[in-house]
C-alpha cells in the first residue's frame, strides 16, 4: 500500500496542528493511502482527535533544555529512522525552523519533500536559521505558501521553480441562524503583543454605543502575561461591563455565532483561521491589513473593511460604522460565508493531495 508521511514538531492547540488535523482526517476518510503521522519536539500528546486508522510515531526522548544539541541530533536520527521505516510516497512537513531540521535529517534519502511555513512570510528567525533556509528550502521538492503575499516572498527569497498557494482549511459552521445575535464585538486570539489587543481595547472604549461590548477569546502564551496587563487597562478605563476577557475556550463557535462584529487588530499573520471562521459564521470582519492574511479573505466593503496597518482613526471609524448601520452589516453577513466557500475542507484538502502526489 502507498504510504504518506505528516511531519509535525508537536501536535498542540494552535492553527498548525488543526489544519494538519484536519488533513489527516480528510485523507483518512477518503482515500486508500496508508498515513503516517511522526511526531517529534518537546511533547508528543496529540491535542487534536486523529483518526484510529492513523499510525502514529513518537520519539522514546525526554528533552531536556540544558542537553538542546544532544537532543537535536537524537531526534534527526530519529526522524530519518522512522522514514526509513515508513518507505512513504510523498512527505509533508509543516513548521518553520522546524522544517530545516526536516530537510536536514532526511538529506539523501530521496523521498518527495513538500515543506510549509505557517506564520508571517517575511519573518526571520535569526542568522543562523534564515541562512539555512535559504540553503535547504530549495532542497525540498515543493513549497506550499498560505497565501499570494506569501508565495511573491518565497520566489524571492528562496527561488524555487515549484511553490504552490494553499489557503487553510476553514470549517462550515453549522448553525446557519445568523440574525439572532447580541451586540457582541468579538475577537479571538492568543493574548500575544503582535495581536494588539490593547489597541482594540482602546479602540472599542471611544466607540462604546448602546448596548455593545467586547469579547475577547483567548489566553496567554509565549510566557506573555498579557491577560494582567489587558484587565488593568479595561479597569482603568472603566468599562469592566463592557470588555470581557474570557480566557481560552475550546467552544469559540458559540461565541462567534452570538456575535455581530469580527475585529482582528492582529500584526503579523501567516493565515489567520479565525477571519475564515468567523465569515463563516456571517460575522463581518474588520482587520488590519497585515503583510499577510486578511487580504485573502477580506473584500473590503463586501464582507468586512481592511485597515491600513495600525491606523487606528481609520479602525474605529468602520467599527463605529457597522455598530451604528444594521442594513449595511446585515448584507455583510450575507455575502460573508460564501466568499470563504473556497477554503472549504474538501477543496483544500483535495489541492494539498494533489499537489503533494502529482508535482514530484
């Protein structure tokens, strides 16, 4: 039987490992290929539900931060071992500077190597790391790119002949009842800087008008403890019943299907899944026009209002806009869901598929 191999450092919560998910679950119900899920870095717990049918390879390693390089090279034999083992057709990696370590252990072996970075294109992740990936990026058989923006950044920085745009998977929201909802703004992310959510917080206060709060899911991470810092701005502006951190919550469609407004003052993006799910759900989006992202989905006027980056005059202009206008952001919410019908999980699914078997 023909095998694929999914490599992945960690499967956590975070948009990587659902969208990788996602994959799985797609292939696992739909073709005969055997898949093979390898897993390696710090943890090795899915978070995510992988199909049964699904092998599954985890490293027998501890890692230990003091021992860093030991454990680098343990996981790169590791890593061609189980490949070796695996004998697959065809190879995706998913993860920035994780993909180095991929392309590096594997070097030789002559197995189809497809790589994709899912954060901000034009991010550098110091000397070291920028010098080789534009060393082994080329290596790799094909190079998959989230978004136009990011495939113009690749073709420069990499120069590779076969790089091919695939947006994220984006899944239906299934409660079509899109006129029952509150006056909620609503915004999801990790409370992390390149987020901004102090500036939405501050832009949400000078548009405060009848009813309407802010929501905003999500909590910490990268050692950031934004959530003390966001709750002291809140309170010092004196809108404790107007701006609401709920934390991190694993039932967000629950909140988006309540809410009216999506607002997204995120900076650095590879491909935001939130914008999709929450034009899936009908909700408009405003958002600022990061370097990548937003554009792909938002059609300015149409379902949403990008937002030159930072310009928060021009931010809470449009905001105050759609809380004030019903019959505006009504027919936003109509022209929301089908304008993201084209990251619909079958028709990314299918595109990865055949760019990972038929591009060799």
């Amino acid at each position: 039987m023909r095998k694929i191999a999914f490599l992945i450092p960690t499967l956590i919560e975070g948009g990587m490992e659902r969208v990788m998910s996602e994959i799985l679950k797609y292939c696992a119900e739909y073709t005969d290929f055997e898949l093979h899920l390898v897993l390696y870095g710090k943890e090795h717990t899915p978070f995510y539900k992988i199909p049964s049918t699904v092998f599954m390879h985890k490293p027998h390693l501890k890692y230990e931060d003091y021992n860093r390089v030991v454990y680098t090279i343990k996981t790169m034999y590791y890593l061609r071992e189980e490949i070796k083992k695996i004998h697959p057709v065809s190879i995706l990696s998913f993860g920035e500077i994780f993909n180095n370590l991929v392309l590096l252990s594997l070097w030789g072996l002559h197995y189809p190597i497809y790589i994709s970075d899912r954060c901000r294109p034009n991010k550098s992740f110091g000397r070291l790391h920028d010098h080789l990936r534009k060393w082994l990026y080329p290596k790799a058989t094909g190079i998959i790119a989230q978004t136009e923006k990011a495939k113009s950044i690749y073709l420069t920085q990499f120069k590779h002949p076969n790089i091919r745009v695939i947006g994220n998977p984006i899944r239906k929201i299934e409660d079509g009842n899109f006129l029952n909802k509150e006056n909620i703004v609503l915004s999801v992310g990790r409370l992390i800087t390149t987020k901004n959510f102090d500036q939405l917080i501050r832009i949400f206060s000078q548009v405060v008008y009848g009813d309407w709060k802010l929501i905003i899911v999500g909590g910490d991470a990268l050692k950031q403890k934004n959530s003390v810092l966001l709750q002291k701005q809140i309170d010092d502006l004196g809108l404790t019943d107007r701006i609401i951190l709920a934390g991190s919550q694993k039932d967000v469609v629950s909140y988006l299907l309540r809410s009216k407004i999506f607002a997204f003052t995120s900076s650095s993006e590879g491909f935001p899944n939130v914008i999709g799910e929450a034009l899936a759900a009908g909700l408009p989006v405003i958002a600022y026009d990061c370097i990548a992202g937003p554009a792909d989905m938002v059609e300015d006027g149409k379902n949403g209002y990008l937002i030159p980056l930072f310009d928060e005059e021009m931010f809470k202009k449009k905001l105050a806009y759609l809380m004030q206008h019903d019959e505006e952001r009504n027919q936003m919410v109509q022209n929301a869901p089908p304008s993201v019908l084209k990251y619909s999980t079958s028709v990314v699914c299918e595109k990865y598929l055949d760019f990972i078997l038929n591009n060799k």
